[in-house]
C-alpha cells in the first residue's frame, strides 16, 4: 500500500470513529436521568427511585446529580445526549438555564421529559411530570387556615411566609396556591403578616437553602416580634425552608409555637412533626412519580400516546407543555403513620 493511500485510510478512520464518539447514536434503551444536587434528600429518593424503576423494565440508566451548579447540569446532559440516549428526564437547577443544551436534545431527536421541575423558555421539553405544585400551596394555606379556624376566629393572627428558589417555577405556583387562599383573610384583617413582606422576591429562598431561611427568619423575629408579639403560622413552601424558620425560633421565639407548613416529608422534618416543631409536611410519594415517568418513558419509545392529565397549567414561555401531574397529600402528627410507616415509604427506626 501506498504512504498516500495508507494515510488516507488512516484519516477516514479517524472522522468516522469520531463521528461515532460525537454523534448521538442512539442507544434505544438507554434513559438519562438528570438530578439537581444530592444535598437535598428528597432527590436522592427520587434519583434512587428513578433508577430502580427504569431498571426493572429493562432500562439501562445514567443517573447524574449536579450539585446545584448550572454549568454542571448543562456538561451532565451534554454527555448523556453525546453518549447517545434515547430520552431525557431532568429535574432542573434553574429552570430557565438550560435553553441551549435542550436545543441540543432536540436537534439530535431526543425526547426530554422535565421531572418535577419545569424547564422554561424551550419547545424541546416534550412532557413534564410533577405533583400539583398548585394544589401543594393551597393544601398549606388550608391547614393555616383550618387550624387557626379563620372562619370562626376573630383574631387577629400573625403570619411569616417563606418560599423557595426564584429560579424554580415551582415556587411560584407553591407560593401562588397558598396566598391565593391566604390573602382574602390578609385583606380582611384576621391575618397581618407583621413584617410586611410579602412579595415574591421577599420571601424567597435563594437554593431552597436551610441556612439562608435560618437568617431571613432571624431577622424578622429580631426586628418584629422581641417584644412579645406572638407569632401564630408560618407558611413555608417546603421542608428545607420550614427547617431553618424552625432552627431560628428555637434560637430566638420564646411565644407561643406557631404553626410551620412543609413539603418533602424530610426525614428532619417528620421527626419535627413528632417533636411538635412542625406542624404538617405535603407528601409527595417518590415512587408515585417514579413510575408515572417509567410509563411514560416506556411509552414514548414504543410510540404510543403518552399518558398526561392536564394541558391547559404549564405554559413554559414556549409553549403548553403536555403535563402528568400527580396528587400531593399531607401527613401531620395525625396521619403519619398510615401514610409514611404503613406505606413503606419510611421505617420506624428511619424516624426516631
Ligand atoms: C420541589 C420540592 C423541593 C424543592 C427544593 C421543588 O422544585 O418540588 O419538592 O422541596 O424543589 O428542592
């Protein structure tokens, strides 16, 4: 063979073996399972979950965490559309940074189902499948408002409220639901949230960070109730958030107990609840959502139609995506055990 020919033999191998290691060949059961950060234990239940589910039915599974750190998220997708699956689950950090690598999963054909998570301003995500993030706020603002009995109490009640990260649409409709229901009795008087704060970006929790709702709280309670006022209901959006209101009135509240509103059933937090130092936390069953995104993995790759209830709530700034949206409940002192114990979710160990 010739040094021309054998070089050129050479250089066509080399393209086509890249083409191979860059191109998107598909590998047909092969799922990508995008998780936002291990330190939250609700993902870790849902990545396990995930994967467990996937696997049974026969799935080979990249399961990746990102430390909530975007540019991460973005490479770990990168990497499962470059190594070629065939679709995409991905629980987003900041639902509206992942744009361009989403354009990326379109372009090679890659179906994305956005878990839990919205992912904003693309016509890539193809489904979204989530709990109610709508009705979560609104069990919340009910349990203040039924244990505080509002309709029959004159107050007036005190109210803090804190939500979570403004890069998680989530949030939004968390926070929504719940004032939707709060606010008429916030105009009428029987509630007065003493600090004033109640927009959005006020009470919002950069991360859903404990730390950063620990310091919030502080210093509204050193501003705004030293002197004695009581402080009768917090409303916060989710566990992490109710665990840091919690670690700032232990360290500065010595009133009356308020009620603290959750959502995750947290480990933590559930023993709290037992503890009497949170008073309900919404339950999203992990498995639950698990499996409705194994169905729905399953039957994209099979084309058939894919199951969704509701496509009228989840305009991403693209478009409405096609949404599954599964129905939170709530566990308090009351129900705990059918729920968390009986259930399996939890053993009773897990919670002493
Ligand atoms: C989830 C909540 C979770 C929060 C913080 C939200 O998007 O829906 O269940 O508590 O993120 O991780």
């Amino acid at each position: 063979m010739s040094k021309k020919l054998f070089s050129l033999l050479l250089c066509i191998t080399l393209v086509a073996s890249l083409l191979v290691g860059c191109g998107s060949k598909k590998q047909e059961n092969k799922v990508g399972v995008a998780m936002p950060t291990k330190d939250l234990q609700r993902w870790n239940q849902d990545g396990d979950n995930m994967k467990k589910a996937l696997e049974a039915a026969g799935f080979e599974v990249d399961l990746q965490y990102a430390s909530n750190d975007v540019a991460t998220q973005v490479s770990q997708i990168e990497n499962m559309i470059n190594s070629g699956c065939a679709v995409l689950v991905v629980a987003s950090i900041d639902g509206g940074s992942l744009g361009d690598v989403m354009a990326k999963a379109k372009e090679a054909e890659i179906p994305v189902i956005a878990y839990d998570r919205l992912i904003m301003n693309s016509d890539a995500v193809s489904y979204y499948a989530t709990f109610d993030n709508y009705m979560v706020g609104q069990i919340q603002g009910q349990y203040i408002i039924d244990t505080l009995d509002l309709e029959n109490q004159a107050g007036p009640f005190t109210l803090e409220c804190t939500t979570g990260d403004p890069g998680d649409n989530n949030a939004n409709f968390f926070y929504g639901g719940a004032m939707d229901l709060l606010q008429p009795y916030i105009d009428e008087g029987k509630l007065v949230v003493t600090s004033g704060q109640t927009d959005f970006a006020t009470v919002a929790t950069a991360n859903w960070d404990t730390a950063n709702a620990q310091s919030r709280m502080e210093n509204i309670l050193s501003s705004y109730y030293a002197d004695g006022t009581n402080l009768d209901a917090c409303l916060c959006s989710n566990d992490s958030t109710a665990l840091g209101v919690a670690n700032a009135l232990a360290a500065n509240y010595t009133g009356t107990y308020p009620i603290i509103t959750g959502q995750d059933c947290d480990i933590a937090s559930v023993k709290n609840i037992l503890d009497g130092k949170q008073s309900m936390s919404i339950f999203k069953d992990t498995r639950t959502l698990a499996n409705q995104v194994v169905k729905m993995v399953t039957q994209i790759l099979n084309g058939e139609t894919v199951d969704v209830n509701d496509t009228e709530t989840y305009d991403n700034g693209a478009y409405v995506v096609p949404s599954f949206l599964c129905e939170p409940v709530y566990a308090d002192i009351n129900n705990y055990k059918e729920l968390l114990i009986d259930s399996g979710y939890y053993t009773e160990d897990q919670l002493k």
